[in-house]
C-alpha cells in the first residue's frame, strides 16, 4: 500500500539536506519504490515529504541511507508520520511543484470521497499530484501544487463553499511548504 511520510528535521537547513542528498548519489532522481520527493524550509527547519509504493520500501532506504547520512550531515532525527494512502492522484497539470498543502481535518473516509468528488474529480488545473488517507481521527490531504495563488483560488471559490454547505465548519490544521527542492522520476510515466 502506497504512504505518504511528512518528515521534520528540527533545525535542518537547505546545505544540510544538499549534502545529505548528494551522498545518496540520487542524480536529482526519486530511488527505486519512490513516487513523489518535495522538500522546503519550514519557520523552525526542513521538511521532506515523500510518497513511496509502499511502507517497507521507505523503510529500507531510511534505515540505509537516510539516518546515517542524516546523521553524518548534522540533521537531528526528525519527528515524522505517515499516512497509508486511500488514494494518489496524478494531476493535468505537468511540471515541478512549487507548493505543497498537508492539509488536517476530521472527516472519515465516506465524506473524504464525497467531498474530493464534489471539489476534485478531475482535478484542479494547477494540482501536480493528490494524495490522502487516514490519520488519527481523521483524514490528511496532501496536495502538490504549481502556485500558492492557484491552490488559494481553488479553496476559496471551490472548497469553501462546498464545506459550508456541507455544515463542515471545523477548521483543518493546514501546513503550507514553499518546496525548493525535488527529486523527479527516472521513468517517463508514473503508474498509480
């Protein structure tokens, strides 16, 4: 089953995480078993947030190359979770993401499915890639996007209006990352 991993490295900086990039010899592309890489500086450090095929692949390459070469280029351990994915989409839009949302909310799989098909099916022009699933109580979305602008337009003229007819007023906790950095397929296409 496909996850997603949201990792936060405490005071990491952008050299830090180059240099940790650069000794796992990658050549700007995803290893074997990753589907998504994006990263960026957060107000007390770095993020990474990756989607893998499945948990034991992102397993094994963290236990032997990310923690040591982590270690190694001063990254404290990061607080870290992860979300088995009820679904990953590929977006229209083609290129880089620019922009990643995690996005936080109480909903259940039932209203997730109805709500992302009354938002999302197809998705927004804009989307890079879409995923979610369960965490906790509740669900976690997590959204690639080419612009903050166009993923703000989106929820106040798309989303918005579909949670308030809903009666869906609990605010979400939202986690927006400026990504500066990816790692990209060394395939062509991506199947999901």
């Amino acid at each position: 089953m496909a996850v997603a991993i949201v990792m936060d490295f405490p005071g990491g900086t952008r050299e830090q995480y180059d240099q940790l990039v650069s000794r796992m010899r990658l050549d700007g592309l995803l290893p074997p078993g990753a589907i998504h890489h994006t990263a960026g500086a957060t107000d007390d450090g770095w993020r990474v947030i990756d989607v893998w095929e499945s948990l034991e692949q992102f397993e094994r390459f963290s236990e032997e190359q990310i923690v040591p070469l982590a270690l190694d280029a001063g990254l404290r351990p990061p607080s870290m979770f992860t979300v088995e994915l009820h679904n990953i989409e590929q977006g229209s839009t083609v290129g880089e993401p620019h922009f990643v949302q995690v996005f936080r909310n109480g909903m259940d799989e039932t209203t997730y499915d109805v709500v992302h098909h009354q938002v999302a099916a197809p998705l927004p022009e804009g989307v890079v890639w879409h995923a979610a699933g369960p965490l906790g109580d509740g669900w976690c979305i997590i959204d690639a996007w080419t612009s903050r602008d166009q993923r703000d337009r989106f929820v106040f003229e798309t989303v918005v209006p579909t949670m308030n007819a809903r009666g869906e007023l609990e605010p979400p906790l939202v986690d927006d990352l400026d990504v500066e950095a990816t790692l990209r397929s060394a395939s062509p296409q991506m199947l999901y």
